[in-house]
C-alpha cells in the first residue's frame, strides 16, 4: 500500500507546488487523482518516483511510505526495485531505440529473469502490436501504440504499484477509452494503479477511489463513483451544469480552475 | 597511383586510431553530456605509463597495466568531479575538464621532460609491403587491432543491457531513471570504456612511424576532436566516419605537400581543422550529429 502524509513539495525553496496532501493507494485498487494544469499532480507523482531532484525539487514535509518502506530519500532505481513504476507524462518513449529495446530497457531495474520473461509475456498478451513491430524504431509508431508501449516498458519492471500520468494526453477519444480498459486488465491482473488524469470520465470510470487536487491540496477525496456524482466533479470535471456558475466574478479567490471539459 | 594507394593505406590507419579517441570522446558525451577535453592528456597518461612500465614489466605487461591506469584515471575524473557535479551547466563541466587535462598534462610534461621516452613494440619500426604499397607494422597491426576494437564496441552498444541502457539514458536521462537504470554507472563504464580506447590508441600512435612518446603526442591527440566533431558529437558511427576523415585528410595533404606548398609546410598538421570547419559550414551539426542537442 502507497500512503503519502501531509507532503509538502516545493521548488527551488519558494514555489509550493503540493501543500499537505494525504492519500493512499490501497492493495489492488485504482486510484484517480484528478485536477487541472499546475494542480501538484505531476510534483506528487515525481515526489513518489523519486525524481523531484532532476527539478529542484524538495520534500519539505511529510512523508511517502510503500508497504512501510519510506520512499523519499531512495533514489529513482531503489523504487523501481520496491515494485512502484512510473509511465511519464508525455509517454517518454525512448524514440530512436526500437520496440523490442525500449521493453528492454524497462527490465533494467528487474533483477529477476524469470519475473522478466513472464512481464514480456504479459505486455505482448497485453499489446500485441508492440510484438509485431518489435523491431520497429519506437518514433515511428502512433501517439496510441506509443502509449501502450510506455506502459509496457513500465510493465517491464513487475510493478506492485503503476503510477500513470496523464495517459490520455492528446489521444484520439477511442484511444483513449481503450487505455481505460488496459488499466482495467492490469489492475484485475494484481497490479496497483495510482492514475493521474485530467480526463475524469476516463479516470473515474476505472478507478475505485479518486481524490481531486486544487492547487496543491485535495479538496475532495471519496469512492470514485461517488466523487462523480458530487456537482464539484460534474461541473468542473464532466463538464455538466451550468456555465455561468465557473465564471470568475463566481469564484473565490484560490479558485483558479475553471471549467475543464477533457 | 602507387603513391595514391600508400597514402590512402596510411590515412586509413591513422584514421582508425583517431577513430579509437573520437568514439571514446563521443560516448562520454553521450552518457555524461560533457564535452571531454581530459581526453588528450589521458592518452597521453596512457602513452606514458606504458613507455615507463615497459622496463619492469615487460611489454605485454606494461600495455596491460598501463590501459587499466588510463581506465581507472578516466573512471576517477568521472566519479569525483563530473558525477558530482551533475546537472551543471553543460558549459562549466566542460571548463572543469579543460581545467583537470591542464594539470595533468602539465605533470606529465614535468615527468617526461625534453625526452624521447621509447615504446619497445615487439614490431619494432619495420615496414611491409603489400603489393608495392608500404606501411609501416605498427600501423597495419592498428588499424587491424582498432577495426577490431571498433566492431566489438558497435555490437556491444547495439546488443548488449549496457549498450541498451546507455542509449536510453542519452536519449532521456529522467526517463531512463524512472526505468531504474542507473545513470551513474552507465556514465562511469562510458569513461572506463573510453579510457581503455584511449590507451589503445595511445599504444599505436606511439609506434613507428612516430619517435616515441614526448608532449608532442598530445597535439596528435588533440586531432580526434575534430574528428568527433565533425562527425557529430552524438554518434558514434560518425566518430568513426570523423576519425577516417581526418586520419585520410592528414595523410594526403603530408603526402602531396610539395603540391599544397603554396600553403605552407606542415600543412598536413592544420587539415584536421580546416576539414572540420569546411563540414561544419555545410552541416552544423556534424554529418551524422542529432540536429537539436538541447536536452530539457
């Protein structure tokens, strides 16, 4: 289980990107954490993979545990080897490395040969097109099966817990929907899933629990079918209700989001 | 045409022990995203070592030991000065490396002193002849010693977990560390492994037809940067390309120089830089280089 206490992150000792944020990722569930641009959700999952330092970042409080273990001084490899694997923002693909390397070098951090022959089985049942072109340089492939290739390289590593950042970022709707169901699968295999997305649809639909962050802090947090129904989620997230209510003039001063219809 | 063929032969052979410096020059980039100029004195360390061992410990012992020493000196460099100061700006680490190549070559050049200090290659200074063209052994067994060198480095980049990881991480460093692969020590085996190329290198560009080892090796050094420039900082197959480029360049304007007079004498040894400059104003970014190096 990933439980994260009352973190606070901030960048170069001034900017405060996460203000106290508490959440966890219980055993073989999916959990959604849902907010706009500059929310703290790409900072929290950095904060979790240990990467917070490439950005001039630092934990100034609180703490990152995963079953027990405190996350937040290991450096990126240890927790790739503690089971919690990351699929970047943006896919990150390695672009000039084929298919077939790019799987490769998502076993780096897996030791165990026979832990990573099963997780190549189980990204080329996943995803059988990575199979088919895995001799292809992986730039070529589409936005979608660039994705599925992220997530496979994640998957490289035999994950206990998956961390997703935006998944669905500039993915055709059908696309997406099919990544929907990917988590899904991989989760119903055993797998954790700490799922960030701005596209609540998406994310609440596959998530058992689901938190929103605004600006650094989460303002509401519950079962996901739950958080979907609250008129909060509908308008700002689902893009239902009432327009004239997101206005500015309507807002309260911290209340920067405004209607983000994914 | 004999004359051409000789030539050709000869650049080849020099080309190739360019080649050595420029790819070991080109992965340190790589993995490190440093512009080395430690490499020069390096070489020289390594030139050095073997020509100093060669008495007590024989040749084959004094090549050995003397590569282990360019290693381990590449491999310090990289653990106590780049490694910590990683994420620096791209500009000072480079500052840093002319500044740790000043002190060592200025020791080096205390040690050596006005000599000459031989390398007793078991090959000695001969020459053959293949089919009318001469070459001198020394050079003939380094450019088959360095093809070789060269092959199994290429295979090992292409094929092997190292090579994999290597690449990954000089494509996207964050990435590669969300993988778990370890860019410490992908970049300390880059600087050992160039090391090692460096005193290959240094053992045959010591030999005949050169004297011997004196501060003068450094300045032949020094030519492999051209050579990795130009064949684009990032790859390694340009370094190659680069390192015959320059190696054929530096052999044929030495050979026609009664032709060229009209530049000077000793032209042969500014080539290496004019043919740089000539394909850099055509190709900005080498001929084989990734045209936009800025890494985010």
């Amino acid at each position: 289980m990933l439980s994260i206490d009352s973190l606070r992150v901030t960048y170069g000792g001034a900017v405060e990107a996460v203000r106290g944020v508490t959440m966890e990722v219980p055993d073989g569930k999916v959990v959604a954490v849902l907010g706009s641009n500059g929310a703290g959700k790409s900072t929290l999952l950095r904060t979790v993979s240990g990467t917070l330092r490439l950005h001039r970042g630092r934990v100034d409080e609180g703490s990152v545990r995963f079953d027990g273990d405190v996350l937040t001084s290991r450096d990126p490899g240890q927790i790739v080897r503690q089971g919690v694997v990351q699929v970047p923002e943006g896919r990150r693909i390695f672009g000039r490395l084929t298919v077939e390397e790019n799987l490769r070098a998502g076993g780096m951090g897996n030791r165990d040969r026979a832990a990573k022959a099963a997780a190549h089985a189980r990204v080329h049942d996943l995803f059988p097109v990575l199979a088919e072109r895995s001799g292809q340089r992986a730039g070529l492939l589409s936005g979608g099966e660039q994705q599925m290739l992220a997530i496979g390289r994640a998957l490289m590593a035999s994950p206990k817990l998956l961390l997703l950042d935006e998944p669905s970022l500039g993915l055709a709707p059908r696309i997406i929907g099919q990544i929907g169901e990917v988590i899904a699968e991989i989760n119903r295999q055993g797998t954790s899933v700490l799922l960030v997305e701005q596209n609540a649809t998406m994310a609440l639909g596959v998530a058992d629990l689901a938190y929103v962050l605004d600006v650094g802090k989460v303002s509401l947090s519950g079962p996901a079918a739950e958080l979907a129904r609250t008129d909060e989620v509908q308008r700002l997230y689902l893009g239902h209700g009432d327009a004239a209510e997101t206005g500015p003039a309507t807002r309260g001063p911290r209340r920067t989001l405004s209607r983000w219809t994914a | 045409m004999t004359q051409f063929l000789s030539l050709l032969l000869n650049g080849l052979s020099l080309g190739a022990i360019y080649a050595l410096i420029a790819l070991g020059f080109v992965i340190i980039f790589k993995a490190s995203e440093v512009v080395s100029f430690t490499h020069g004195s390096l070489l020289l360390l390594g030139a050095y070592s073997i020509a100093r061992l060669s008495e007590p410990l024989g040749f084959l012992g004094a090549v050995l030991v003397g590569l282990v020493i360019t290693a381990l000196a590449a491999f310090l460099v990289e653990r106590f000065i780049i490694n910590r100061l990683r994420g620096a700006p791209v500009i000072s680490l480079a500052i840093v490396t002319i500044g740790v190549d000043i002190i060592l070559l200025t020791e080096l050049i205390r040690r050596i002193g006005p000599d000459i200090l031989n390398v007793p290659h078991p090959w000695g200074g001969e020459s053959v002849r293949i089919g009318g063209i001469g070459i001198t052994q020394n050079r003939l067994i380094a450019m088959i010693v360095a093809g070789l060198l060269i092959a199994a480095f290429f295979v090992a980049f292409k094929y092997s977990s190292w090579g994999v990881a290597m690449r990954a991480s000089a494509e996207d460093g964050e990435t590669a560390a969300l993988m778990g692969i370890r860019q410490g020590r992908v970049s300390a085996l880059a600087w050992v492994v160039a090391g090692v190329l460096a005193g290959v290198a240094a053992l045959f560009l010591v030999g005949s037809p050169t004297p011997g080892v004196s501060s003068a090796v450094y300045a032949t050094a020094l030519r492999a940067f051209p050579a990795a420039i130009l064949g684009g900082l990032d790859s390694t197959g340009g370094a190659l390309v680069g390192g015959l480029l320059i190696g054929l360049a530096e052999s044929f304007a030495a050979g026609y120089q009664e032709n060229l007079l009209f530049l000077g004498r000793g032209f042969g040894e500014v080539v290496p830089y004019v043919v740089m400059i000539a394909v850099l104003l055509v190709r900005p970014s080498g001929l084989f280089g990734t045209k936009e190096l800025t890494r985010v």
